[in-house]
C-alpha cells in the first residue's frame, strides 16, 4: 500500500516539476521575443563622422569633451531619443601640424568614409582639408577656424560654425574713433591667420580717418631675440596705439616682452583681439598680469541656467578625463563645439541620409591617395540640412548665413591684475553701450564706457602718440620769397653756412608749439624746386608732404580743398578771404550840395511833415486865445510855417499862451535842441573830414573796362581770377609790396594795375603803411585762411589745432602783429566808405514821442471845445452841415471865457453902463479885439484872475455881439492912445 502511494506521490511531483520548467521556458521565450521585437524597432543607423582637433592644444581638448557631452545631451533628451540616427565619432589628432591634419582628413575621407568632418582647429590646417571636403563633397565643420581667408564663397562644403576674425574689426575701430587715436599699427603672427584680418582692419580704420603707418609682422616661429628687436622698433615710433592679433601662447610671449622692455606703462594702448581675449582663462596668471591695462573684445554669449548647468557638468567631467588640469575653464569656442555637432545630428537626422558607400572614381593603377577618394551621396543633401538648420544654442542663435555664424553683439573687457572686467558692450545698432538694454541710439563717445585702468595702472586716456624716441626732428618745409618778408623770411649766412627763418608765420608756429604740453623737435627746411631760387608754387611745397619730403609744412600757405586731398591742415590763425584793393579818392571836393548829406532824404522828409504839424497844433491851440494867432487867412498860414521853422532855430517871438500848446512845445524843444546838435556834429565831421571813395567799385566794373588787375606770384588767386571770367591777358602778377604800390599808382593805362587781388593778411599789410592812398573794396572771395600742413592722420594735428586756438584767442597774436605789421599810421579807410548819414533809424523814437505829445494835447482841446458847445452839436432843428459850419466860425471867434481877454471884457461893460452900446454893427467880426503889443513896450496888463468871465456867445447873441466888438474895438485904440 506503501508503494503503490510513494509511486502515485512521485509521479505526480514529475507532473509538478515538468509544468514548472515549461512555463518558465515559456515566460523566457515570450520576455526574449519581446526584448528582439523592442530592440528591432528601436534599430538605429550609424552615421561615420571624423574629428581632427590638436589633442595637445587647449581648444582641441575642450572641444572634443563638448562635443561627446554634445552627442550624449542630444541622444538621451525626449526628442533625441527618437532619433534614427546616430553620429558615430572617429578622432583623429592632428598634432599641431598642417600636413598631418591633411593626412588625417585623407585617411578618414578615403578608409572610413566618414559623412563629414569637424574641424580642424586653425586655420592653416583648414585651408588643405577644405579643398579635400570640395573634392569628396563631405562638408568640413570648424567651430575655430576664424581666418576671413576661409569662407564658403571660396568652397561651398566648407562651414564656419565660428564667427570670421573680420566681424570684431567695426568694434574695434569704434573704440579707436571714441577715443580720437588718429594711428594704429596692426602686430600680428605671419600666417593666415594673422594676415586674414588686416585687410578688413585696414578698411575699418580708414573709414574713421585713423592710418597704419607700420605693420608688425612677427614669423610664426620668432625667437625671443626676433621678438625683443621688433618691440624696440615699434618703442622708436611715435605711434602708441596697437592691435595684437595672436594666437594665445604666442601673444603671451609678446606682452611678457613688452613689460620687460617698459611697454606695459604709462601712454601705451594695448587692444587684443577675440583670439586671446575668449581664451584669457586658459593662460597662465603671469602672462595675464603682464597684459594689465590692456583692452580685449570678444563675442557675447547671454549667461542663463542651461548653459551655467551645462559649465558645472562639463567641469566635472572634464575633470575626470584629464586629472592633471586643474581649474579649467570653458570658453566660447567649446561652446561652438557643442553647437555645431548638435547641429551636424540634426541635420543627419533631418535629411534621412542612409550612409551609403562613396561612389569611386574611374582611376588608373598608379593613382595618388588624393585621387582615390571617392565622392559622398549624401554630401550634397546634408550640406542643404545643414545650412537650412536652426536653433537655441549654448552659444546663443545658431542661425547660418552664407555658411557661418552672424555677427552677435560684442563685450569689450579690461584686463586687471590675473582677471578682466566689462566696460561695455558694441552692437551694430547702437555702437558703444554700457549696457545691452539701453536704446540711446547709435553712439561711440568715450563716455559709453565704463571706468577703465590703461597701461600704467592710470586712468588717464593715453593721446595715443609720443615725439619718437630715436632723437629724429620734425622737418618743417618753408616758403623761400623775395617780397612780403613780413611773412616768412630765409636768410643765409655764408660764412657759417647757417640758415635763419624768421617772420609772422614761424613766430606764430612757435607759439603755438610752446602751448603744447609736450617738447616737440623740429628744424626749418627752406624749400625751392630745383634750377629756382624762390618757392614757385605752394601747392608744389605742400605736396612735399605727400612725398615724404617735409613732416610739415610752415608759412602763408593757404587751406585749399585741392590741398586737402594730400594733407591735412591745422585751424586758420589769419582772416580768410580774398579781396580787391584799389586807390582812393576825395569826394568832398567841388560839392555845391554837401549841406544835405548829414540826413538821409527819409530824416530830411520826417523832419518837414514834423515841423509842419507842430505848427499846425500849436495854431489850432492858440488860435481862439492868441491875438497873434489870428487876422486874415494867408496871415494865419504864414504864421504855422513862420512859428514851426522858426523854432528850429528858436528865432520865434509870439507869445505862447495856452497851457497845451506850451506842453507841447517843450516836447518839441527837446526834439529840435537833438536834431540840430547831431546835423550840426554830422556837418562839420563831413566838411573837415576826408571823404574818401573807391575809384572802383566793382569787379564787373574792372572786366567791362578790361582794366589790368593784379596778384602775387605763386598764389592761387590766379586761377580764381580766371574762374571769375578775367581775361588772362589782364593779368599782372607782383613779387612784393614795393612792386604792388608802384602798380596801382601807376594805373591801369599807364602800364600798371587798376586793383590788386590778394588775401586779407597781405591786404592789411599793405594798408598799414598806405590806408590814406588804398582802400578795400568789392566782394570778399571765400578761403580758409593760413594754415600749418601736416601729413593726412598726423597724430600732431589735433594737438596743434587746439594750440592754434588758444593762440589765436590770447594777446599772443595780437602781440606778434604788432611786431611784424606795426601799428596802422592811419585808422581803417575803410569806415569812410561807408554813409556817415544820419538816418531815421536814429530819430523815430524822439518824433513818435513829440507826435504823441501834439496828438495828446490836440484831443484835449478838441474835447473841451465839444464840451463848450455840445448845445449847438444836440440842436436838431439844424443839419449836419449847418452845424459842422456854426462850431467852425465859433472857433474862429475869439474865446472870452479866456484871461487873454479880460480887459476886454471889463471894457465893453463900462461902455454898457455909459451908454456907448448904440453904435453901427461892425462888419469884421473876426477882428482883433485886443491891442498889439508894442514893439519896444511892455505887454498890456492882465486883467486879474478873479474877475468873473462873460458867459459864451450864442446864435442869438450874433447880431448884438457884433456891434460891441466894434464899440469895444474902438474904446480900446482910444485907450491905447493916451
């Protein structure tokens, strides 16, 4: 029973154990098949790729560990992980040399067949390796090949996924321009790197004005002797501005020199360009501190959290790849590094490449390895990927235009201690900015910057220029003449076969160069072409220049525009302007009618119609209250003119009586007492002065008589006289002053000048001594005056012109023409040219006060007369016209209310009482009804001012009122007889 229960157990744990094994296989094979289905569908297509970098360089290293974490970034992120591609990275190193980048590009073009190649990492291995990506059509990626050389005009498949050396020039000619440096001498490396910019310098800075008067060109493989000899050469020029375009070690070497040699003070200006500035982290703390003061430009990358996470990440892990490092830092260019083959991915990705084999080409047996390379498929298509790519980068926008990166904005730093700082930022649209966000419009002031420490630990801006160290002095070209010595005068002694210059222009060029704040050496250079003994032609002297003959040129050497196309000239220190001088006459002579020309006819008409319009006031004011306002009509009209013009001379005796016209009166007075005095002045300044005139007036007036004119030998004032349509057969040209006034005193007919054209110094010197004969007529021609010439970009320039101003605004001038011109024997002849008429202009003021004065009275009168008889005004039983004709004769009747007539009065009242009143009507109502005074006798006696006025006369009282005054008329003759 036993037995048979143990078989029935054990075959039923064989049940148990085979089922278990089954259905383990079983979940083996389904989780197997799945794995294969996942991995089938996740299958990826491997993309060859080369990368030839400088494994013992600082960019090559940096770069290769960007883009591994590039790959390992893009390929675990959502989108990445997606992708059906994936680069596969073949390294190979370049060692630094451009024949074995060439054989690396060949071995990975030829063997591997890679889709394309990133890198190299200069721009001399790039220039080789570019021609095999055109060849196989395997598009060559650099993310540090800056050299302008290179560029994808030259090759379609070659891309700069970098910024080109030529972008950074337009910032650096900003900085030179905001600080005025008029020089820069370009130190770079002899290679094509070096060499690549300068041809985009050089345009840059001749835009703003500034020059290169020397290229420091330093051989790639230049000892310490080589390198310390150059600097020595560049410490003997004047220039103090340069642009160091070097790789990072080697530029180390040049600054280590250069404070050696004491170039690192104070008056130098050091600027790197990006090449040294992006990579100043990864140099060694001495060769910083050695480039103190120095400023550095380089592109800027906008700081946020992915790229600070991404700097904390590759720190580390670059740490543990290379242990022997310490504190290394990432720069722009392993940023670029990143980006590109970030870029290259999804560019493979886009264009569904498959990788197929190179197609190879038809050769013969004993090919070069060159010639068996075979051509890409996908090349054409990924180069269109590629270059349509586009995408938020750690460096920024990764946008490709014409196969390279634009232009972003740039950071300008100084170099302080082991470190740098920004100072500012440059943008095409806004130039130099303190910062990004500000929107002030385009600038480059120097005041855009922050505070800046320059060479020298001093923040003082360098001049840019210092007087050259090799002992060398200026030499200055002067004018060699034989007239006009007051100028510039040379003088030759034999014996000791020395030369002395003397004369306005050099005391003034003295002056001015003992403004200067620095000591400038230089000696004077008689100039003279040769076979001549005198200066035949400025524009001949100061085209010396040019040539290189003179540093300058010194004299009366006029500003010309054609001058300026050679050289440049300092501010004027004379006039400008060329003119016309001609003798003088005396009008005064022989003039019947000189009389009238102390007042303009405007003043001599004002002054009638004023005289007239007193004296019609006054009349109109005394008329009713005056006996000798009144009478006959012609009588009264003499009188207004009689009264009026009198005055003028105070010849008038009529009494006055009437307040308002004495108000009246004393206004005008004041008026007449002024006018008088100033005809009576102007009058005898005419008669007893000289009046000279021209006996020329006008240019056209000389041409329409084809009258001889005149000019000094060698001046431009020629070719003006011709341009102003002068027949050159008219024309006579003079040596000295001597020979100009013999010339115009002589006269055009009798074989000398009719006028003499010349430039305002010259002109005055000649006036000094004879302002009584000549005179300065006619249009002033426009020039810029004289000048002091100086090579075009003379760091010298500014300086002198600033002198030339404060000279020119002191005593100093004024002081040196006096002591070369003298002082004018007579004063300018030029003022009696003009009208020493008086003219209205001088008077207006004293006729509009002495018109609103008699207006002003006149309305008063005007309207105590209305009042007086507003009865007859409001009658309405007579017309207008019968009224205007009634308060025109009672005004023309005599005033009694008035205490001219008191006696009067009184008298016709005692006759009244006497019974005198009976007598005939007298025909003359409008006669006087008081005695004249006698001529040699006292007035007649007032009578007192209490006694009470008769009331006024009415219509009524016509007829009554007549025939009293010819009783009272009569009473008062008898009285006057006893």
């Amino acid at each position: 029973m036993r037995k048979k229960t143990s078989k029935v157990f054990f075959s039923v744990s064989s049940f148990d154990s085979s089922f278990f094994f089954f259905f383990f296989f079983l979940c083996l094979g389904i989780l197997f098949s799945m794995k294969m289905a996942m991995a089938q569908k996740r299958k990826t297509v491997p993309m060859n790729v080369g990368v030839v970098l400088e494994m013992d360089n600082w960019t090559g290293k940096m770069g290769l560990s960007c883009i591994s974490m590039a790959l390992s970034d893009l390929y675990s992120s959502d989108h990445g992980s997606d992708y059906k591609t994936r680069l596969v990275l073949h390294t190979r190193d370049s060692k630094s040399n451009v024949v074995a980048a060439a054989a690396a590009a060949l071995d990975l073009l030829k063997n591997v067949e890679v889709e394309a190649i990133i890198g190299p990492t200069s721009s001399m291995q790039a220039d080789f390796i570019i021609g095999l990506g055109e060849k196989s059509q395997v598009p060559i990626i650099s993310f540090s090949a800056t050299s302008p050389s290179l560029s994808s005009f030259r090759s379609p498949y070659f891309i700069r996924a970098t910024l080109s050396d030529s972008f950074q020039v337009q910032t650096i000619s900003s900085i030179i321009q905001s600080f005025g440096w008029r020089e820069v001498v370009p130190i770079y490396i002899d290679n094509q790197f070096g060499e690549g910019i300068i041809p985009f310098l050089a345009d840059a800075l001749e835009k703003i004005n500034a020059r290169i008067p020397y290229r420091s060109v330093i051989p790639e493989f230049a000892t310490d002797d080589k390198i310390t000899s150059e600097l020595y050469k560049l410490m003997s020029m004047q220039t103090r501005v340069f642009v160091v375009h070097m790789t990072t070690s080697f530029g180390a070497k040049i600054f280590t020199k250069a404070k050696e040699l004491g170039m690192m003070s104070e008056g130098y200006v050091w600027i790197i360009t990006d090449a040294m500035t992006n990579e100043l982290t990864s140099m060694d703390s001495s060769a910083i501190e050695s480039m103190h003061g120095v400023i550095g430009v380089k592109p800027h990358v906008p700081r946020n959290k992915r790229l600070e996470n991404f700097t904390t990440r590759w720190k580390l892990k670059f740490q543990q790849e290379n242990p022997t490092i310490l504190n290394a830092e990432l720069n722009v260019f392993g940023l670029w590094a990143y980006d590109s083959v970030t870029a290259l991915a999804m560019a493979v990705e886009k264009s569904r490449i498959t990788g197929a084999p190179f197609q190879k080409l038809n050769i013969s047996g004993n090919a070069t390895d060159l010639e068996t390379i075979g051509v890409s498929k996908d090349g054409p298509k990924l180069l269109r990927a590629i270059l349509n790519t586009t995408f938020k980068g750690l460096s920024g926008d990764f946008q490709l235009v014409d196969g390279q990166l634009q232009s972003p904005a740039y950071q300008i730093i100084n170099v302080i201690g082991n470190g740098a700082k920004g100072i500012g930022f440059w943008t095409r649209e806004n130039g130099i900015v303190k910062k990004l966000n500000l929107r002030n419009g385009y600038s480059i002031s120097k005041e855009n910057f922050g505070s800046i420490i320059w060479p020298g630990d001093t923040t003082s801006v360098p001049k840019g220029w210092v007087i050259p160290t090799n002992g060398k002095k200026l030499k200055i070209g002067v004018p060699v003449k034989d007239g006009f010595s007051e100028f510039v005068k040379v003088t030759t002694d034999f014996t000791t076969n020395t030369t002395t210059v003397t004369g306005y222009c050099i005391d003034v060029f003295e002056a001015v160069m003992a403004e200067l704040n620095y000591s400038v050496p230089y000696e004077f250079v008689p100039y003279a072409p040769p076979g001549a003994k005198t200066t035949e032609s400025y524009d001949d002297l100061v085209h010396q220049i040019f040539l290189g003959k003179f540093d300058a040129v010194v004299g009366d050497a006029t500003i010309r525009s054609n001058r300026l196309q050679h050289v440049d000239f300092t501010l004027p220190y004379t006039e400008s302007g060329v003119t016309m001088m001609v003798p003088i006459k005396d009008n005064n002579r022989n003039k019947a009618w000189v009389f009238l020309k102390p007042l303009t006819w405007e003043l001599w008409l004002t002054s009638f119609c004023s005289f007239v319009f007193i004296g019609f006031v006054i009349w109109v004011l005394e008329h009713r209250v005056n006996e000798e306002f009144r009478g006959p009509p012609s009588h009264q009209v003499g009188m207004i003119f009689w009264f009026s013009f009198a005055s003028m001379v105070f010849a008038q005796k009529e009494k006055i009586v009437s307040n308002l016209a004495r108000f009246v009166l004393i206004i005008w007075f004041l008026v007449v007492l002024i006018l008088t005095s100033s005809y009576t002045a102007s009058l005898t300044s005419t008669l007893t002065v000289e009046n000279l005139q021209p006996t020329v007036t006008d240019i056209k007036e000389l041409q329409k008589n084809k009258e001889y004119v005149g000019f000094q030998q060698g001046s431009f004032v020629k070719e003006l006289l011709i341009k102003n349509k002068f027949d050159e057969d008219r024309l006579k040209q003079y040596n000295s002053s001597e020979e100009c006034i013999d010339l115009l005193s002589k006269g055009s007919a009798n074989g000398g000048i009719a006028a003499a054209f010349d430039e305002i110094p010259y002109v005055k010197l000649l006036q000094a001594i004879n302002c009584s004969k000549y005179t300065v007529v006619g249009p002033i021609y426009k020039s810029d005056g004289f000048g002091f010439a100086f090579p075009i970009g003379s760091p010298l320039l500014h300086d002198v012109s600033r002198a030339v101003l404060s000279v020119t605004e002191g005593e100093k001038l004024v002081q040196i023409e006096k002591t070369w011109f003298g002082q004018p024997i007579c004063s300018d002849s030029s003022k009696s040219l003009s009208s020493n008429s008086l003219g209205l202009d001088s008077f207006w003021g004293l006729f509009v006060i002495a018109g609103i004065a008699a207006i002003l009275a006149l309305l008063i009168f005007l309207t105590m007369f209305m009042r007086d008889h507003w009865h007859i005004i409001r009658r309405s039983n007579h017309s207008f016209h019968e009224r205007i004709r009634i308060l025109a004769r009672n005004f023309d009747r005599k005033d009694y209310n008035s205490h001219t007539f008191k006696k009067e009065i009184e008298l016709r009242d005692g006759m009244r009482v006497s019974g005198h009143m009976d007598g005939p009507q007298s025909p003359h109502d409008n006669s006087s009804m008081l005695p004249s005074p006698q001529p040699n006798g006292p007035p007649c006696p007032s009578i007192s001012s209490h006694t009470e006025a008769t009331p006024p006369l009415h219509e009524e009282n016509v007829a009554s009122s007549t025939q009293e005054s010819a009783i009272i008329e009569s009473a008062v003759e008898l009285r006057a007889g006893h």
